[in-house]
C-alpha cells in the first residue's frame, strides 16, 4: 500500500514511517521543513511539501495515496488559544482528506486521545469528549468516523496521555521537562491519579494493523500500561535527575494542570483481542530509565 503519512517525524510519526516501510508499504509523507524532508528522506519515505495548513497539498498527497495515516498536530501548547488553534488546523485538515476519499473505500487513520470516564478505565466503545479545551478534537474525529457510511474506511487509534520511546514523550515528558526546569520532580494533586501510557514502536505496530484490516467507523486504543500513578512517575524522574519529588499546584503545570490531575486510566482490551495487537516494549517507568543526565 502506498500510504500518506502527515505528522512523520514525531514521536509517533517517527516510529509509524519506520513500521510501514519495515512492512512492505511505501510512504509519502508531508514534511514543513528541510530539516524534516531530510529526515524523511534518509528513512525512505518520498516527501511532500508542505505544512497541515496547506489544504490543497493535503488532497493532493491523500490523491496519490491508497491510505492515509493523520498524525500531524501544532506544537505550541503555551496557552488554550494555541492549543485551540492547533484544534482548528488539524480539525480542517481532516475534513479536507475525508473529503477527497469520500466514495473509494480507502482507508483513512486519525489519532485522537483516549477518553476519561470517572471511576474507572476508559474503553474503546466509550464516546469522545466534544466540549471542553479539546472538544474540536474529538468532533472531528467522530465527524470523520461517520464517513463510513459514505465509502470510506475511516478509523481512529485514541492514543494515551504518554507516548513515549527512550524515556521522551508525552505527558511524563512534559514533568521532565518540568522538574530540569524547577529543580523539583513534581506532581498535581495527591498522585494517585493514575495515566495510561504505551511505547512509540508498540503503538507504530497498532496504527499499521489498523491501516491494513479494521473494519470501517471504529475506535482503537494504543495503551500499553492502562495506568501508571503519577506519584510513581515523578519518583523515577526524581531518582534519575537527583532531583526532590513532591506534590506542587496544577497551575505549575500551564494549561495542562487540570488534565494532569485528572485520573484516566484506559483499556485496550478489546483492541488486544480483535486486532490481536500485543505490546512488547518497555512499560513506562521502565523506559524512563532511560532518562538522559
């Protein structure tokens, strides 16, 4: 298959780009940058230039495509109006390349978060929030679900709080980031709350399965661990940067202290038995060994 990859140089993209060309796929991938179309280039994927933004280039690479994997988000999580913005973009970005493969049966994967359900771990048949700071979000990802009524194999893998490769990644990146910045490990609230978390290369396996043979209008969840407490997170991040681990206020934490307190948990349950997709890589406290000195 002959897939288009926006997003391909994160994280997650990174890792996505690796597993298809690693499996028989070819990729062309959208790349903003010099820097990215290099990188891109040297890992064998043919690029396409330009930005989420660029909406005519986005129906030309999902034209040329027999797939399209929808990875690519801003980065500016500074405030809720950059956060907001970033909402809007990939928002308009997906109802452009839902639109171009209306009607040819092609699949289309976009990633979304996994949802918070009080009390206990969220599954993949619980709803997407649609209000809140990132309600944009989870519309569009349920608008572009219901194409699948309209000829395309739309589908969604819901990612958790923390992707992570090498000890970078995600939410618990983000508290690293922190405590090299503050000089102290912190975490919100009591510590308790709990974040699901999976490996970069193990969620790369799910979003190809998905690609190749999920059926239509469904919903997956990439969660390796289902919860790992908060607490526990800060503690090896404390242990590896010889830094003090202790509670500190949500608001340390910039717009993300609300969700960062938040307990929400994840299952992927049925993910495992439908699609038969098994984690191998290292949990999160352990690959946080890895943090860098």
């Amino acid at each position: 298959m002959h897939v288009f990859v926006t997003g391909g140089t994160g994280t997650i993209g990174s890792a996505v780009t690796s597993e298809l060309l690693g499996n028989g796929h070819t990729v062309l991938a959208l790349a903003r940058s010099d820097d990215s179309a290099r990188t891109l280039a040297s890992a064998g994927a043919k690029v396409l230039r330009g930005g989420l933004a660029d909406l005519d280039i986005l129906r030309s690479g999902a034209a040329q495509s027999d797939g399209v994997i929808s990875l690519a988000f801003g980065r500016d999580y500074s405030s809720p109006d950059a956060i907001a913005k970033s909402v809007a973009e990939e928002s308009a970005a997906l109802t452009v390349l839902g639109q171009e493969l209306i009607g040819t049966d092609r699949p289309i994967v976009t990633v979304s978060g996994t949802p918070w359900v009080p009390g206990r771990a969220s599954t993949e048949a619980d709803p997407l929030p649609t209000d809140g700071p990132v309600g944009g979000r989870g519309r569009s990802v349920t608008a572009l679900l219901d194409l699948a009524s309209h000829g395309l194999r739309s589908m969604a893998v819901r990612m958790p709080r923390t992707v992570h490769n090498q000890g970078r990644g995600g939410f618990a990146g983000l508290l690293t980031d922190t405590a090299r910045r503050t000089g102290v490990a912190g975490y919100p609230g009591g510590g308790a709350q709990r974040w699901p978390a999976v490996h970069a290369l193990d969620a790369a396996a799910l979003f190809r399965l998905v690609l190749e043979s999920a059926p239509a209008g469904t919903s997956w969840h990439a969660v390796g661990d289902e919860g790992d407490a908060v607490r526990d997170i800060a503690a090896v991040i404390g242990r590896r940067l010889g830094l003090p681990v202790e509670a500190v206020p949500q608001e340390n934490f910039g717009p993300f202290g609300p969700i960062f307190a938040m307990d929400q948990p994840a299952s992927s349950a049925h993910t495992r038995d439908a699609l038969g997709w098994e984690p191998t890589h290292p949990g999160l406290l352990e690959d946080l060994e890895n943090i860098q000195l």
